[in-house]
C-alpha cells in the first residue's frame, strides 16, 4: 500500500491530485487536505480515481498529526506555501511519514530564501529512517536533476551554470503572477545574488538584463538576473560550479506593474494599520489579483525551463543545454491548469514515485541533484515532460 497525502489544493495541488491518480500503479490511496475542504472536494470530483479529501490548517502540528495517524500515508507531498514546511516536517518526523516538498522553508515576516532550516533536519529524519525530498517541483526541482545530468554524463566538469526560465505564454489579463501572488512577488522583488568565486555577489533585484534566443519558435526574449533557491544546494553538492546564474523572463506589462505596486507599498510584506485592523499589503494585493488557478483556460503559449552547463570533457571546453517545452492549453485540457502549475506539479508526483519505489530512498533530507537523474527523468517524460539535450555553443551571460 502506498498512500499518498498531498497537502495545498492550489493550481499545483490540483495537477499533483491529476498525476498521482494517473500512476495507479504507486499510488494506491489518495488524501487531498487543505484549508478549505471545498477546493479539495472540485478536484476531486474531477479525478476518476477516487481521493478522499480533507480540511487541514497545516500550520498546526497537532492538527497534521491527527491527520496522519488517521489516514497513515507512507508519504506527505507538501504543495501548501513555503510557510508550513517546517511545521509538516515536524507532524512527518512525529508520526513516521516520508516527506517531499517544491519550495525551501520561507519565515513569514522575512522574503529569506534558504535550504539552512530545512537541512537542519538531517539527522533527525536520518535516525528516524525516515526521507525528506526538498524541492521537487521544475525550479528548484527538474532543473536539479538537468543540472546533475550534465555534470555526470555531458561534462566531466561543470564549471559554470545558467538555470533559464522562460514563459512565453500570455493570459491577457493586465496583471497577474503565474502561482500564488505572494509568494511569486516575494521572490521577484528579494534582492538578486548569483554565485561567483566562491561567494554570494548581491546586486538589486532586476538590474541585470540579458536576452535570450529560445529554441522551438520560441525566439529571443528578455530574461533578468535573480536569486532562485535551487542555487543554494547545486553549489554545495557540486562544487565544481564556479558560476551559477538564474534567468526569468518578464514581460514589460509585468515589470511597469510591479515597479508602480513597489512605489506605492503595496508590495510591503510588514504588517501597517488600516481602519483600526493590521494588515499586510501584500496579503492584501493577492486577494484582490486574479487566482493563478483562474488562468488555466485563458492562457495560451509556451513554456521553456532549461539549464546550460559549461565545462571540460575529456579535457576541452563543451556547453550542453538541456530544457523542456511545455505547452499551456495542452496543460489546461489534460488536468485544467496552465503550464506553471503543471510544470511544478508533475514532478511532484515523479518525485513521490521515485521514493515510495525505492529507486530514490535514504533516510535523511536530501536535495534532487544528490540523485541519479536518469531514472527520473525517464518517468517524467512518460508523465509529460520530456526534455531535450542540445550541445553546442551559447554566449555567455
Ligand atoms: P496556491 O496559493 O494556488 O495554493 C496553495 C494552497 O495551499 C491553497 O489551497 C491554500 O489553501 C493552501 N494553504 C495555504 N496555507 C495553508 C495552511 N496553513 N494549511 C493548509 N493549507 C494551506 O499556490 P500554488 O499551488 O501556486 O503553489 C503551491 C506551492 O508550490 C508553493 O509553495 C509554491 O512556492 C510552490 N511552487 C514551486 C515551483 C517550483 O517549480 N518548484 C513553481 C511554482 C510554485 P486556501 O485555498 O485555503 O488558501
């Protein structure tokens, strides 16, 4: 028996339900819990397979460990915020329960991206035999596991890193973030670091403007310079990497909206008074934007997330570019959402199955790139998202 419970019934949590039910042949049991019972109940309905749904206030350890001892899943997919990860972790390591996550732990007063209180589980879930996958979703997540593959198979050393993301789809909306507002504005507007010479360099957030030629009729496109989680632990488990570079693409629509809504503090993630209640703008902002989920049938376009690695092999200097082209209406009429959310639930559900079958099973807490790629990706490719390995030469950027 392999029950899975999924915790977050959000645009990922809704794809995570979709694929888990469609690899019957690892998932036996289904539990979709969240805040609102209601959301896990649309899902449902929309899945032939049964799953038994739930309400759960996931920052609440007594609470989640009822939850567990009632349903007794092998494995937890944590597709909540990045806020409740700590305290999901603690209920899994109470009740003996397999972990896996698509975001790094994030306090809720400090936009602070880093592995720091989620590696300091290590040995507790080590001496309980118990795992902790981290970050399993596209970025951080597949782009790992691309990263591990060039450094084992492509390269014989990978020196230097760029992690591109690009969504070159539109859903014609003025404004709206691809996956929860906050959490996406958090993230755009921390300051950017990249790694350099063995250290962090920080410059301001979206100074530093490339563009890039996209393969498959995509074109060239803006991308910006930003931090992104997944660098933390590819430098620490691959320290061959001397640079390593996120890129994302935003449209000028999104940066002249963004700019305005930081003018105005409205992006401000500390609390301020409002008519005699406390409130925190940003909290506010993403209840009056469009839900993510709201742009599964309004948005048309691609996709495509990659990473170009640049080393030695057999002593001279090669580049690999290894990167998926994923489609959002294709998206939207498979499991009712757009690409972002699919991208990162796929390989939520790729990464569960790679645990609960013991092909990526050690106690402890663990990163993707400590992995042996190969396995991965051939079932991520079998669930939608295959991937492409160019060698070639790209400008440095
Ligand atoms: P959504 O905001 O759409 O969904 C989040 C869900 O979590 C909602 O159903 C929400 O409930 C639920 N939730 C929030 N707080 C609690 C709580 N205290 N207890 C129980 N449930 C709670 O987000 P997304 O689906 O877009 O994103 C989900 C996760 O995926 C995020 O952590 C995000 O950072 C990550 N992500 C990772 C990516 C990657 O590539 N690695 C890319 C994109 C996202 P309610 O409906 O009541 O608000």
């Amino acid at each position: 028996m392999s029950k899975v419970l999924i915790i977050g019934a959000g645009g990922v949590g809704r794809v995570v339900a979709h694929k888990c039910a469609q690899a019957s042949d690892v998932f036996t049991g289904i539990t979709l819990a969240s805040r609102t019972e209601s959301k896990c109940k649309a899902i449902a309905a929309e899945i032939k397979f049964p799953v038994k749904t739930a309400r759960v206030d996931a920052d609440n350890v007594p609470e989640l460990v009822a939850l567990l001892k009632k349903e007794q899943p092998k494995l937890v997919i944590n597709v909540a915020l990045p806020y409740q990860d700590l305290s999901i972790m603690d209920a899994c390591l109470e009740v003996g329960v397999d972990y896996l996550d698509t975001a790094n732990y994030e306090p809720l007063d400090t936009a602070k991206f880093e592995y720091s209180w989620q590696w300091a589980y290590q040995d507790r879930f080590r001496e309980k035999g118990l795992m902790a996958l981290l970050g399993s979703g596209f970025d951080p997540g597949v782009t790992n596991v691309f990263t591990a593959l060039a450094a084992r198979k492509y390269l014989d050393e990978i020196h230097e890193l760029d992690i591109i993301d690009a969504n070159a789809g539109s859903h014609g909306q003025p404004f709206a973030t691809n996956f929860n507002p906050e959490i996406n504005i958090r993230e755009v507007t921390a300051p950017c670091r990249h790694w350099e010479g063995g250290g962090w360099v920080e410059t301001p957030a979206l100074s530093t403007r490339r563009s890039f030629d996209f393969p498959e009729g995509i074109g060239p496109m803006n991308i910006y310079r930003m931090y992104h989680e997944e660098m933390e632990s590819l430098v620490k488990h691959i320290p061959t990497i001397r640079k390593a570079q996120f890129w994302m693409t935003f449209s000028d629509n999104y940066l002249k909206h963004l700019e305005v809504l930081q003018n105005v503090g409205m992006t401000r993630i500390d609390e301020v008074e409002f008519q005699g209640m406390k409130i925190v703008p940003l909290q506010f902002l993403k209840a009056v934007l469009p839900d993510p989920g709201s742009l599964g049938p309004l948005t048309k376009g691609k996709t495509c997330i990659g990473i170009i690695g640049r080393g030695i092999k057999d002593g001279k200097r090669k580049q690999v570019y290894i990167y998926n082209i994923c489609d959002h209406e294709e998206c939207y009429r498979e499991v009712n959402s757009q690409a972002i959310s699919y991208t990162t639930g796929v390989p939520a559900a790729v990464g569960g199955i790679m645990m609960l079958t013991g092909r990526w099973h050690k106690p402890g807490v663990w990163n993707m790139e400590q992995f042996d790629p190969e396995p991965f990706l051939e079932r991520l490719s079998v669930m939608g998202l295959p991937h492409v390995v160019v060698e070639g030469e790209w400008p440095e950027l």
